[in-house]
C-alpha cells in the first residue's frame, strides 16, 4: 500500500513535515485536530508512509465482535471492552505491556465536534504505560502532516499547555471545530 498511498499524497498535494521520530519502539501519537472523517484517510495514508510497523487505533469491542470485525483488525484496529472491571487506560496500557513496539493513535477530543476540552485519556495512557506522546497535526491548510518531538508525561497542566500550543497552529478540515478557542487564540 505505500506506493498507493504515496500517489495518494502527491495527487492531492499532502507532504509529511517532519519525519516521525522512528527510534521510539513505543508512544501514543495525540492526533489532532479532529474534525472530519477524511482524518482517518490522512492517517492511514501517513501511517503506511512512514514505515515504523504498525500503528494502532481504539475501536469498542462490539465493532471486533459483528461481520466487520475482521476489516478493523486488518485496519490495525484494538478492541476495547467498555463493560470490563478495567477501565479503558488500564486496557491499553496493558497492551503496551505485551508488545515492545507498540504504538497507538489516539484523538485527543474524542470526536470530530468542537469540545470545551481535551480529553486526558491518551495522557493518562501514556503516563501509565512509561511511554512518551508524539503530537501529530493535519493539517489541511497547508496540507502538511507535522509531528512533535517525543514529550514525557511529568507534570499534566504543563504539559497538556504544550499540547494545546502545539495544536493551535494547526488547522482542521473544518477549522471552526479545531483547538485555536482552548488557547485563547481564535
């Protein structure tokens, strides 16, 4: 799928910005903004070009149980059992626990409408697990994929800071649903 992919990027204009910093065997990579379905096209398409192995996506378990189970776990998709004693951070650092290079992609909001907040969940993940965040932008003003240096969970209302400057500079799909408001800068 890379030389798919890659056509893909050249035919609509969209250009990775830096290059992901592939030494890291783990991290969740903090996705945003999250504002339009076609994120998923744009990540999927980053996540074959890169080529760090596979990078994974949360989905609840139900979507694993029914007839397209088998295309989100081709997908690289996880299951996440909501009804479980374990709670969704605890799930997924579990999985980190399991593989030494695994790697997962996560939506700070939690969903593709504008929110007051971000959710703290990835954080959490990763402070549990002993994994840094990579930030990842898409850009769609620009058309530019933007990575992050690897940030290490230490103190969270600093950090979660950094992460929202990181975020204002990048436009969504549809930039009335982005981040600039949550920095004061829109």
């Amino acid at each position: 799928m890379y030389y798919f992919w890659k056509l893909y990027f050249k035919l609509t204009g969209w250009k990775l910005r830096e290059p992901f910093p592939a030494s890291l065997p783990q991290a969740v990579l903090a996705v945003g903004p999250h504002t339009s379905w076609q994120d998923f096209i744009i990540g999927v398409a980053t996540r074959s070009l890169m080529r760090i192995g596979p990078i994974y996506f949360l989905g609840k378990k139900e979507l694993f149980d029914g007839p397209f189970g088998w295309m989100f776990r081709a997908l690289d998709g996880k299951p996440v059992d909501r009804f479980s004693n374990k709670g969704m951070v605890e799930q997924v650092a579990e999985l980190f626990s399991k593989d030494p290079n695994f790697k997962i992609a996560l939506a700070p909001e939690g969903t593709r409408k504008k929110v007051d907040k971000l959710r703290s969940g990835f954080y959490h993940i990763a402070e549990k697990a002993g994994v840094p965040i990579v930030l990842v932008g898409f850009d769609f003003k620009t058309k530019q994929v933007c990575f992050s240096e690897p940030l290490y969970p230490s103190n969270e209302e600093q950090d979660m800071k950094t992460i929202l400057g990181f975020f204002t500079g990048i436009t969504g799909k549809y930039p009335e649903k982005g981040l600039q408001h949550l920095s004061g800068l829109d």
